[in-house]
C-alpha cells in the first residue's frame, strides 16, 4: 500500500484556489471600518456577502494540509523539511514586518517600540507573550504548529498506512482533549483547526493512491467537524461554506478541476503568499489616499490592484533573491552537521579502502530540497508552499467558536498560510505560514468573528 515517492503533475487548480482565497480576504478587510473610518462605506447588502470572506483562511488550510503533505512524503529528513519552511516562509514574512512597522509610522499611527518589532521578526511573538503588530499574522502561528506536527510524521517516515494513521491518531487524541477541556494540549494539537488540516491530508491521499474508504471516511468527518464548530447563531450560513470549501478542494485532489489547468495561474500562486501578508497596510493607506477624490468602489478596486502590483514586486524583486540566498545558506549549515556526524574515513580513523575526503572539502549533500512536485504550497495564508500559510487569512482574529469537536512553491500557508496563505505558508500563505500563520496562551481563536 505505500506508494514510492515521485513527481506529480502540477495542480495549477490549487493556485487558482489559494488566489481565491486570498481575494476573499481582501473582500473582508477592505469594506471595514479601518481603512474607511466609517463601519458604512458600502449597502448592508454588499457586508453581508463580504463578511464571508473570512472563510478564505478555512480554504487556505484546508490547501495547506494538502500541500505539506505532498512536501514531505517519502521524506525521512525533519530538518529539510524544517529548512524548507524556513526559505518560504521567513523572507516575505521579514519584509512585511519592515512594512508594516514603517507604514505606520508614514499613516501617523503609534509607533511599535523597536522590542516589538523585533520579537515579531521570529514569528514567535505570540507564544513569547507579545503582540502581533499586524492582524493578519495570527494564522501563522496555526501553521507553525502545523508544521511541528508534520515534523512528526516526517520522523515515522510517511507512507499510505503510517499517514492513515497518523491522521486518525491525530483526530481521536484531539477529540479527547476537546472532551477533558485540557487548553494546553489543545493549543498543541490545534483542537478547533486540525479538522481543516487533516481533510487536506486525506485528500492527498486520495489524489496519491486513489479512491479507498478510510481516507474519504477521513475528509467526511473532518468536514462534518469543522462544519459543527461553527457558530450558526453568528454565521447561520457558515456550515455551508465550509462544506463548499471541502467539496471544491475534493474537486481539485481528484481532478475534476484540470481544465482549469492554465499556465497563467501558477503567477497568481506565487503571489499569494506576499499578497497576504502586504494586503492589509497597503489597502487601509491606499484607500486613505482615495477615499475623498473617488467612489467607494472606484477606491476599493485602486486599493485591490495596488496590493496585488506590491505583491509581485516584492516576489519578484525580493522574496525570491531572499529565498535563493536563504537556501544557500541552509544547504550548507545542514551540510556542515550532517559531515560533522558522519563516521570518518580512511586516514580520520575510518574502515580501510575508503579514500579521505580532500581538506576543506565538506561532502556533498542534498542541502534543502525544495517541496515535493505537483502543487504550490499552503498558506496562508500559510501557508503556502504556505500557508500559507501560509500559508491565511481573514487577519482579524475572531471569536472563539464553540467545540465541536509540493511541487516548489508557486507563492502558500497562508503559508508555506500556508503554507504559504498564503499559506504559508502559504503558503502556500499563507504557510507560508497561514496569518498565517498568532495563536497562544490557550487554544486558537476561530476566524468566524472580528
């Protein structure tokens, strides 16, 4: 029943999806009362729909399990893996840090103290006990405890029967933890999210292996779970939603979707994760510009396309230089360990018939693989090659909702969200990687409130 590793065709469907996603984030910040300075500037109507955009970081994870799957079947390595979370997530992730801390400072907003700036550059800031100094970077510590998780797996050497189980494991644990109230092991487990992550797991299996009960079993429950943790007093239309989430990405696994197969879309990837994360500062300043000179939606389309032309040029002209450079690096601080703990060869105290290695020569190594072939990452938000985080993704951490329970990256969870949500994240996002790839301190909050 194990499948061999071995490149997939590109799922350019998932590009278009995470794209989506993120357009869907966009349409719930950008009608709000931040940027407008009235909680009014569009018909109730039209809130009404774009309020539900902040289901895009539901999506986003969703595409992330998927996508971190992809990345580390057949991998036996948790540090390539780590590593190659760190080259999609942390560039883009840096950049927007700078951003944001100096667009406050050109909107005339309170200044973050330079600690504060400093802390969130780790992308630890919530579990340290600090404060995000952007909405939107919640998601990306979902996704990180993701992927702490994945490193998991990726110790018991993923394959068709050890990932079947590790996702059931993964469902039943968290199911109890929900039953016993235990906050912390919740927080670790992502009780109230992993319902997400594991139906996107279970669809990669599919898509790996084929039609077979237990992963489809899987991907039922999961939905069902992530429907019911909705809060239908606040969200009467949330398990619907939800429910489309999962069938589109069910679509897109089988393929079903392939004719939306075009080039062109794996551009709209790449830029998810940057979009994520850019998305918010750049839209509240743009439509502070032309609030006054333009129609709302005039104003809200010149803030949309703004966002999406910083999004490719920080792709462009600095994530992806950032992430051949990080690469690089890593490769070789990998390298340097892996010769370090190698047994030493003729000459160095090692067996005969080996010929020493030449001084000041390290031994090759594969350095950080990039994600597996076949789609682009999570996040989020993360998020992607999130998601996303990245690889995610509605930014504005909501209420608590009741319990109920790779291709190289074309932008993720996310992510990464993520991913990298974008993510990646996201990541895709993001996770990249996600909102993101916050989170901490006890378990999650939902992204179904503001």
């Amino acid at each position: 029943m194990d499948v061999t590793p071995g490149a997939r065709p590109r799922l350019r469907e998932l590009d278009l999806l995470r794209f989506v996603a993120a357009l869907a984030v966009l349409a719930f910040h950008y009608p709000g009362k931040q940027a407008w300075g009235t909680p009014n500037p569009f018909p109730e109507a039209v809130h009404e729909i774009t309020r539900h955009g902040k289901y895009g970081v539901d999506l986003f994870f969703v595409i992330s399990g998927f996508v971190i799957l992809m990345s580390v079947w057949g991998r036996n390595s948790a540090g390539d893996f780590a590593a190659s979370r760190i080259v999609r997530l942390m560039p883009a992730y840096w950049l927007s840090v700078l951003f944001v801390a100096g667009s406050q400072l050109v909107l005339g907003d309170p200044p973050r103290r330079l600690g504060e700036v400093i802390l969130n550059l780790t992308m630890l800031q919530e579990p340290a006990g600090g404060r995000a100094i952007e909405v939107v970077y919640w998601t990306l510590s979902v996704e990180l405890r993701f992927y702490l998780i994945a490193c998991l797996l990726v110790l018991l050497r993923p394959g068709y029967r050890t990932t079947l189980a590790f996702l059931v494991g993964w469902l039943l644990l968290s199911l109890l933890m929900t039953l016993t109230d235990w906050s912390t092991a919740g927080l670790l487990l992502l009780t109230g999210w992993n319902h997400y992550f594991i139906g996107g797991m279970a669809l990669y299996l599919i898509h790996r292996v084929g039609h077979r009960p237990l992963p489809w079993a899987l991907v039922v429950v999961s939905c069902a779970l992530a429907a019911l943790n909705v809060d239908t007093a606040k969200e009467p239309a949330g398990p619907y939603i939800v429910i489309g989430i999962f069938a589109v990405t069910a679509l897109a696994a089988t393929g079903l979707l392939r004719r939306l197969s075009w080039t062109g879309l794996t551009a709209l990837g790449a830029l998810t994760y940057p979009l994520y994360l850019f998305h918010q500062q750049t839209g509240v300043y743009l439509i502070r510009l032309t609030r006054d000179a333009l129609p709302a939606w005039a104003a809200m389309a010149v803030s949309t396309a703004g966002a999406i032309g910083l999004a490719y040029l920080v792709h462009r002209f600095a994530e992806r230089p950032l992430q051949r450079l990080l690469r690089a690096r890593l490769s070789t601080s990998l390298a340097l360990m892996r010769s370090a703990d190698a047994p030493p060869r003729t000459g160095e105290g090692g067996p005969p018939g080996v010929p020493p290695r030449s001084p000041g020569v390290p031994p090759r190594s594969p350095g950080v693989p990039s994600d597996s072939p076949g789609v682009p990452s999570d996040s989020p938000g993360v998020p992607s090659d999130s998601p996303g985080v990245p690889p995610g993704f509605p930014g504005v951490p909501p209420q608590r909702r009741p319990a109920a329970g790779t291709a190289t990256p074309a932008g993720a969870a996310p992510g990464s969200a993520a991913g990298q949500v974008g993510g990646a994240a996201a990541g895709q996002v993001g996770g990249a990687a996600a909102g993101q790839v916050g989170g901490g301190g006890g378990l999650p909050p939902a992204p179904h409130g503001t």
